[in-house]
C-alpha cells in the first residue's frame, strides 16, 4: 500500500483490504422503543407481549433489531418468573416429603 514501486492496483487494492482496521466504524446508535405492552409479572403476559412485539414489527412500526432488544429483556424476566415457580415447588416438595 505504501510502496512506491508497486502498481497503483496492488497498492488501492492494499489499501481497500487495509482500510476497515484503519478507520474505525461508527457504532450504531441506539433507538427508543415504545410498545403497549400487557402486564409482564406472569408467563401469560409475558407470552402477550412477545405477540404485541411480533405485531408491531410486522406493521413495521419496530425494526426487528429493536425489537430483539425488548425481547431479550422479556427472556429474562421470564427466566426469572420460571425460576421462582421452580424454587417454590422444589420448596413445596420438600415440605411434603420432610412433613
């Protein structure tokens, strides 16, 4: 790229290859989402709002990689409702079986 010797080709053809680790890339900016979204404290309403998420993203008022975002976070709170349903049977278990 830098060799005066060489070709102009080889040498834009360097540079090309060279440029993406030079110049650095401008990091995406992160938009704000607002969806109606139901109550999200039960699996129900959690499975609620995945459909309002799919809606809106095929009427296009979200781009999906918006909303992969709130699903994601939607995703936790679901693991975190189905962990404590699990704590509670695992405690009611214990309870019937130590009695």
């Amino acid at each position: 790229m830098r060799d005066e010797k060489a070709e102009a080709k080889d040498r834009a053809w360097a540079a090309e290859k060279a440029a993406p680790y030079i110049h650095a890339r401008l990091a995406p900016i992160a938009n704000r989402v607002e969806i109606e979204l139901p109550d999200t404290s039960t699996i129900d309403g959690i499975k609620d709002a995945m459909a309002a998420i799919t809606k809106a993203v095929a009427a296009g008022k979200v781009a999906p990689s918006e909303a992969q975002g709130v699903v994601s976070i939607l995703e936790a709170q679901r693991k975190a409702i189905e962990t404590g349903e699990i704590l509670e049977r695992l405690e009611a278990l214990e309870t019937s079986v130590n009695g």
